[in-house]
C-alpha cells in the first residue's frame, strides 16, 4: 500500500474533479480545454493500471486528435470576438428569458435528472463493488500467444484472435469520413489553396516535428509485435504529422486527385477484407491466419491499417476544418427555410 | 467440424454487401445504382442460401479467426437470425430499386444522394453482423456502424430539418451504446467473457452486478428502439428523412435493436429475467400501441403520420416479454409459450413489410403532388390507383385484419394473452387497432374522395418502378400471413428460446 | 479494509459515467453534449482496464485493454462526425441546442 495507494486515490480524486468542471463550467472553451487535461490524466491512470497500449491510444486520440477536433471547433462555436457570449449554459438550468412556467418545468426535470444521476451513481457503485470476481481471459490469452505470431498480448488479441472487431473498427473510421462527406456535400477534402505560412514558429516546429512523427509511428508500427505500440497508436501519430503539416499550409491530402484519395482511405479496410475472404478460400476460417505467417502478415496488414487510420484521421481535421471557410456559399441557404 | 462451404456461406450476408458498399463508393455515381443492386440480390441469395444450409444441416457455428469462444468472436447462425436475415433482404431489394427510380426522378437532386448506395450496403452489412454475431463487444462495435450509417442516411437531403433530426437521433444512438457497453464491462467483469452463449452458461445470476449490467444494457437498446417513453428522436428522425431511408429505417433498423433485446432476455440474461421486468416491458409497449396510434391520427402531415405509426407499432413488438415469462410459482404447462414467441417475430416481421410499404406510398404520393400535407392524397385512388392500394394493403397489416402477417401476429397475441391469463394486454391491443383503424381509414377516404373536392392539379410524373416495389411491398406484408407454418419451423431451429422455457422464480430467474 | 487500487479507479469510473449522463442531457450546447458523450465513454473505458488490472497471474488480461483501444477509436470517430453535422447545422440555421429559442 502506502505511497501508491495515495497516488492512486489522489489521482481518481483528481479524476473526478476535472470530469465535474467540465461538465458544469460556462464557457466552451474551458469545457475543452478541462476536457483535454482529463484525457491526458486519463492517460496517467492508465499508465497506473499497467495499460501503456492504452495510454499511448489515449494520449494521441483520445486527448491529442480529439482535442484539436475541439479547439477547431471552437473557432465556429465560441469565435475569439464574441466571447463574452460562448455560453455553453452547462448543467445548471439557465435563467434564460422564457415563460416563468418553463422556467419551473425545467427546473424540475433538472433535479429530476441530477437526481436521478446520483441515484445510478449509487447503483453502478454498487455494482462495481460487487461485481463477482473471477477470471478475466488473461489465461486464455496467454495460453495462445505462441501461436499468434507476435509476442505481445495486446496486439495478438486485436491482430488475430478478435481481428474481425479490428476489422470493423477501421470500417467505422471509413463510414464516419463518409458521413462527414455527406454532411459537407462534398466528395474529397476542398482542393483549395490553404493559407499561406505566415507563423515563423510554427514553420521551424513543422519541419523539426514532422520527420521525427513519421519516424516515431515508424517505430511504434513495429514495435507493436512484442511490446506496446500497433497499427493505431502509429497511424495516429502519423495523422498527427499530416494534421501539422496542414497547419503550415502545406496541403498533403487535397493535392491528391480523386481515386488516389479514395484508395488511401479504403487500403485499411480492403487489405483485411482480402485477407479475411482469402483466408475463406483456401479453407480456413474467416481471417484466420497460417500459422507459420502469421507475424508477418500481421505486420503487413498493420502497415497498411496503419497508413489508412493516418489519412482517415488527418482527413477528420482538414474536412472539418475547411468546411467553414467557404465564402461563397451563402450563410442562409434555400434549403434552410424548410 | 463446419465445412468450408459453410464458412463462406456464412460470412457472404456481411462481406458481400461490404464489398458492394467499397464498389459504389470508388464507381462513378451513374452506375452505384447497378452494382448496388447487384450487391443487394446476391446478399439476398445468400441469406436464403445459409437458410436452406440451416433447415439441411441445423445450427451453424463460424469461428472467426481460427480462434473459438471466448478467446475469438463466434458467429452463429439459427433460426431466429434466419428470419432476420430474409426479412432485411426481402425489404431491402425492392427499397433498393425505389431508391434507384426515387433519386434520379427527385429534382434537384442534394449532394448527398451518390452516398446513397455505399451506406446503405454499409448499414444493410451490419444488420446482417448484428443478426449473426454472438460476441457483446462485436455487437457494440456493429450498433456504432449502424448508428452511423442510419444517421449519414438520415441526413442525405441536407435540409434543416432532417439535419437537426439527425442529430438528435445520433445523440440518442450514441447515448444508447454507451448504456450499453457499460452494461457489456459489467457482464464482462462478472463471468469473463463475451460470448453470448457462454455467458448464457456461466453468469451468476443472482449477483447484483449482472443485474445491473442487464438493465443497462435493455436501457440501451430500449432508446435505439424508440419504446415509449424513449422514443423522442423517432418521429421527427424517421419523417424527415427520404422516402426510401424512411423505409430502412422504420422497417429495419429499429428491429435490429430489437432482436438484441430478445437475445439478452431469452439467451443471456435468462437466469435474471423477472416477472415484474417483463410486466413493465409489456405495460411501456401496451402504451406506445395506444399512444404512438393517437399520435399518428392526430397529424396532419404524411410521413409525420407514418413515423408515429412506427412508434405504435414497435409497442406491440413488446407485449412479447410479459408473455414469454411466467410468473413465480407457476407450475404444469405453458403451452401459449411458444405462440407468444411466435407472435412477437411474426409482429416484427409483418411490420417490416408493411411499413416499408407505407413509407413508400406516401413517399410516392408526395412526390406527385409536391407536398406532404394530407391532402396531398385527395382522390389518389384514381390518379395512382397501384400506390392507394399499396397503402391500403399495408395498412390492413397493421391495423391486423385478415388476411395478413399483422393479423396472424396479433391473433397469435391475442390467443397467448388469454390462455396465459394475462386478460389486461387485450383491451390495448385491441384499443391500438383501432387508432390504426383510425388513420389509415383517414388517408384512404381522402383518397376515394371524389374529384371536384380535389384541386385538379397536375401530378409530377411517377415512374413505374416506384408503384411496383412499393405494391410488392404491401403484397409482401398480405402473403406473410399465409407461410406461417415455414416461418415457425424455421425459428425453430436451435432456437435459444426452447431452452428457456422454465418458470421464474420469486427473486428472478428460472429455476 | 483493504481496498485494491483497481478498485479506486472503477469507483471513479462510475461517478464520471453518472456525471456524464446527466451533462448529456442537461448541457444545451452541441460542443457541449458531445464532450459529455466522450466522458461517458471515458469512464465506460476506465472501468474496463481496471477490471482488466485484477491480479491475475502478475499481467493484465488483454482483452480488455484491446477493447478500451477500439473503443477510442470508434468514439472519435462518432465525435468527429458529431462535431461536423454541429457546425453544419450552426452554418445553415445558426442554433447551437436542440431548445434553443435563438
């Protein structure tokens, strides 16, 4: 016990603390910026409880991309000039000028609501506290690690044993650019000169980063095979280099034509999907591996999610961040009036 | 040992339309419409094809990876997921060829339509997973797909509302895996594994967490499937969207949730099911019957009138629960049991058929008129006789008159509530029948109205094909009443329900 | 008592889990809501790793571990869709909540 157990219960306390100022604070911009201080301590926690895949996924996704998703969109929702007015109106109900009997309804559902929040939060305690113990499938795993091909845990259960999940996984990245295309009404990211370099830092940081990024999703790409590190920890690092170089103004993806855009955010997906049916073909399970191969088509097929994850990523920031930008396209469309 | 001809059957419903989807994303929109077509007969071949495979050969079991249960994820083909199966596949094609018509008749056409093919074939792929996977963890990956997919769907026209409403519904979608998954860490927890049958095998039951885990996990999929009280997102969600989403959505998707929650009640969590649970279950659907009906008669636009009929229906779906469980103490024979369990599917699949159907007539007739108010089908009958008999025909199924799969449903019911002595579901049943009535005579009387009431309007030309799928539809819900001796022995193929045939005990769960 | 660190940390995953339902509701602004949707598949995921850091044989089960990664993965790819479809609906119609009066 002693010292770790006091981190510990410092840290959850912690924990705690910046969920409830995010979620109650006023302004937006707070909200995001408590918002990545959490996902970064969550990172810590996971650390604690000796998950590095997990923090190194955090880290980069969780509070990394998903924070630069938060603060671009800032810029839309809580714009630098207005900000006295980015009320985000968090959890206690407004005083907002309505009916004095709305006022009262809405008070009323609030507390039902709060109330009703602390009531799960008892439940679910005690539920976690009862929870039966007794086998997770650590044994399982580690029965079948030498037939997985890699020495790593991790990457075994999500390269082989439950691939079809990871199969899927890339799949949701690929529909949900698709849904953003559908929700920008356009098919690639806007092939339009971005803005010009004009942040001298940001230009040296941009051309020390980069290459370092990409070498660093290098390592961790191979790394995954005995130790932490994998296909989405790397692709995510490389978007990252992707998502800076755009900050700078060079615009990597919308030079690309067409098909060549297509293909890069499709490769991920198909490469399993090829895999998966090949597999079926030549008589054996769906996605299943042969045995002598297996750690090297891993790493192939890791290669390949990797690249697709990091386009897809980089993807997310450059459609989001370009879609606001189109000044020719009226603010209130005909469309709109429906 | 399954053979290799099984495996690759049974992986054909989730790969094929995966690979139609990646098609028509890189294909020029011009030919989506024709390969996803393409795509959309031969998963429907498949999913006849693994049917005959089950009614030769029984359960099948697909170990994905090489890797069994728990360690990998297991897909499992029975009977119930048979029916599934042909149901999506059956309402899918012939929405698939109105959609084809509907988009390239529908001027100006919003940007988002050439999406139309990949996302559908995307959702259509995940239905058939949600229907064939037996891993918690796979399922919730596959709910996100087809949440995402829906929405993307939902919103393909780019108009306010449907863009508001398909943010409300991502919302509610979202906030309803969560609830899930926590249900799925907790279960986890408890027993170690994520397999849905050895969960079955190996929960304690008794254990305060393993209940909490399951009423999170209904609490989840109860919002996906819109019963009353959650059912907030539906109505605007499903109306705003195209005619042919309408249809995806109203008659598919919320039945894949659906299907989840009679797999944890009947599979996983049979062992903490308890009496007042499933009481509680049937008096929310009894409700939503009667609420979601008054709703529907009360609007005045169509597609509104449709999607609140969606939440009508759905209630019925539910009256399935507190007639599948027997109350504590019970001792000899049940024999509504099966007819009960019989009932509810037939309920979902007779639903497919006809709301699909309704949406597409209504979806037809406002594009004739240009309008989506009531009148719009003011003397119909004359002017799109196939479609007014579509509509009619769809609505017979869910108002419950002969000859039709909703009336066989709701007499299935109806029996089941009489012999198991559960007399209070009747009166809303019947009460919900009525409110049908109500609408749907509604519409069809504006429809016969005679000529000088309607202002003698122009129709924008209806192709052909848009009357035909939507009519083959409503034949559809008419001749699933006349195959119910199949459809019962299919769902009796490894059905996990036969083994769950036991009394409930006074703290839950059978004996 | 002898409490588990593990256990610490599943607590806290549960009160963050409770805390974040009731800011998805009752939040009014999409930025908002979409941040309390993420907390909420924060805590789902810190319950799960610290189920999965239960002494068992001196290492963490993996299966857990793997799940919290897909996880992440499938949660920011719902948020960047969320955040889109926001600004689209922020750009045409200007409302930033689902009552807005604005």
């Amino acid at each position: 016990m002693g010292i770790d157990l006091h981190f510990d219960a410092l840290l959850c306390l912690f924990l705690a603390g910046l969920a409830w100022r995010v979620l109650t604070v006023r302004q937006l911009y707070q909200a995001a910026i408590f918002f990545i201080a959490f996902g970064l301590s969550m990172a810590l926690a996971w650390v604690r409880l000796a998950s590095p895949d997990v923090a190194l996924a955090e880290a980069a996704i969780g509070a990394g991309l998903l924070g630069v998703l938060l603060i671009d969109s800032l810029r839309v929702f809580a714009p630098p000039s207005s900000a006295a007015t980015a009320d985000g109106g968090a959890m206690e109900s407004s005083t907002a000028p309505r009916g004095a009997g709305k006022a009262a309804w809405s008070r009323i559902t609030t507390a039902l609501l709060l109330g009703s929040g602390l009531a799960l939060a008892v439940v679910i305690t005690l539920a976690v506290l009862f929870m039966p113990g007794g086998g997770g499938l650590t044994k399982a795993a580690a029965g079948a690690m030498a037939d997985s091909g890699v020495a790593h845990p991790v990457t075994a259960v999500l390269l082989n044993f439950r691939s079809f999940d990871t199969w899927l996984e890339v799949g949701v990245l690929l529909l949900a650019m698709m849904g953003l295309l559908v929700v920008q009404g356009i098919d690639a990211p806007p092939a339009k000169a971005p803005a010009t370099r004009s942040d001298p830092l940001l230009d040296w940081l941009t051309r020390a980063l980069v290459p370092l990024l990409v070498l660093a999703a290098g390592y961790l790409l191979w790394r995954g095979k005995f130790a932490p590190g994998g296909a989405f920890q790397s692709g995510v690092v490389l978007g990252a280099g992707a998502i800076l170089l755009r900050l700078n103004g060079f615009a990597l993806l919308e030079r690309l034509p067409l098909w060549a855009w297509r293909g890069a955010l499709l490769l991920g997906f198909v490469a399993f999907l090829a895999h998966g049916t090949g597999a079926l073909l030549f008589g054996r399970a769906f996605l299943e591996f042969p045995l002598e191969r297996a750690g090297t088509w891993i790493l192939g097929l890791e290669a390949l999610a990797a690249f697709s994850i990091a386009v897809t990523l980089a993807a997310f920031f450059i459609v989001l961040h370009g879609a606001d930008r189109e000044k020719g396209a009226p603010a209130r469309n005909p469309e709109a009036k429906n | 040992m399954i053979s290799n001809s099984s495996k690759l059957l049974s992986m054909l419903p989730i790969v094929l339309p995966l690979i139609g989807a990646l098609l028509c994303f890189v294909i020029p929109p011009r030919w989506r419409s024709f390969i996803g077509l393409l795509f959309s007969w031969s998963t429907l071949a498949a999913c006849f094809g693994l049917v005959w495979l089950l009614a030769t050969r029984g359960l099948t079991e697909h170990h994905l990876g090489g890797w069994e249960a728990p360690l990998g994820i297991r897909l499992r083909i029975d009977g119930l997921a048979g029916v599934f199966l042909v149901l999506t596949g059956m309402v899918g094609v012939p929405v698939g060829h109105f959609a084809m018509s509907f988009f390239k008749q529908k001027q100006p056409a919003s940007r988002g339509v050439p999406f139309f093919w990949p996302l559908w074939l995307f959702l259509w792929a995940s239905l058939n997973g949600i229907f064939l996977s037996a891993d918690l963890f796979n399922l919730y990956v596959l709910l996100e797909i087809m949440g995402l997919a829906a929405v993307s769907l939902a919103i393909l026209s780019g108009k306010a509302a449907a863009l508001l409403a398909g943010l409300r519904y991502f919302f509610a979608a979202l906030v309803g895996s969560m609830l899930y998954l926590m249900g799925v860490v907790l279960a986890y927890g408890s027993a170690g594994t994520l397999d849905l049958g050895l969960l079955g095998a190996s929960l304690p039951a008794e254990s305060i967490t393993v209940r909490i885990a399951f009423a999170l996990m209904m609490a989840g999929l109860l919002i996906k499937t819109a019963l009353f009280p959650l059912h907030f997102w539906l109505p605007e969600a499903h109306s705003s969207a195209e005619a042919p989403v309408s249809a995806i959505l109203s008659a598919l998707v919320v039945k894949a949730s659906f299907y989840l929650i009679l797999r944890l009640w009947v599979e996983v969590f049979d062992g903490s099911v308890t009496f007042a649970a499933a009481q509680a279950l049937g008096a929310l659907g009894g409700v939503a019957a009667v609420w979601g009906s008054y709703q529907a008669l009360r609007q005045t636009q169509l597609k509104r009138m449709v999607a609140h009929s969606t939440v009508g229906q759905i209630g019925y779906l539910f009256l399935i629960f507190p007639l599948i469980t027997l109350s504590p103490g019970w001792e000899g024979e049940a024999p509504w049991l099966t007819s009960a369990w019989t009932a509810g599917i037939y309920q979902a699949l007779a639903h497919g058929f006809a709301k699909s159907a309704m949406f597409l007539a209504v979806g037809i007739f406002v594009l004739a008129v240009g309008s989506d108010d009531k009148s719009s089908v003011l003397n119909m009958v004359g002017r799109l006789p196939m479609t007014t008999f579509a509509f009619a025909l769809a609505g017979t199924s869910l108002i419950g008159l002969p000859p039709s799969g909703g009336f066989v449903a709701k007499w299935m019911l109806l029996k089941a509530t009489f012999s198991s002595g559960q007399w209070w579901w009747a009166p809303l049943i019947v009460w919900g029948s009525f409110l049908t009535a109500g609408y749907v005579f509604m519409i069809l009387r504006l429809s016969f109205a005679p000529s000088e009431a309607a202002p003698v309007k122009a129709l924008n030309p209806v192709p052909k094909t848009l009357e035909v799928t939507a009519l083959a539809l409503g034949i559809g819900a008419i001749l699933i009443g006349f195959r119910a001796e199949e459809v019962m022995s299919l769902l009796e193929i490894a059905s996990p329900f036969a083994e769950s045939v036991q009394p409930v005990t006074e703290e839950g769960g059978h004996d | 008592m002898d409490i588990e660190p593990h256990q610490l940390y599943a607590v806290t995953a549960g009160m963050v889990f409770c805390m974040s339902l009731a800011g998805v509701f009752l939040c009014r602004h999409f930025f908002q809501k979409i941040i309390a949707i993420n907390m909420l598949g924060a805590s789902i995921f810190l319950l799960l790793v610290s189920i999965g850091a239960r002494d068992e044989d001196g290492f963490p089960d993996p299966v857990p571990h793997a799940m919290v990664i897909t996880g992440l993965v499938v949660a920011v790819s719902a948020s960047a869709f969320a955040l889109g479809l926001a600004r689209r609906i922020h750009r045409t119609t200007g409302r930033t909540g689902f009552s807005d009066t604005e």
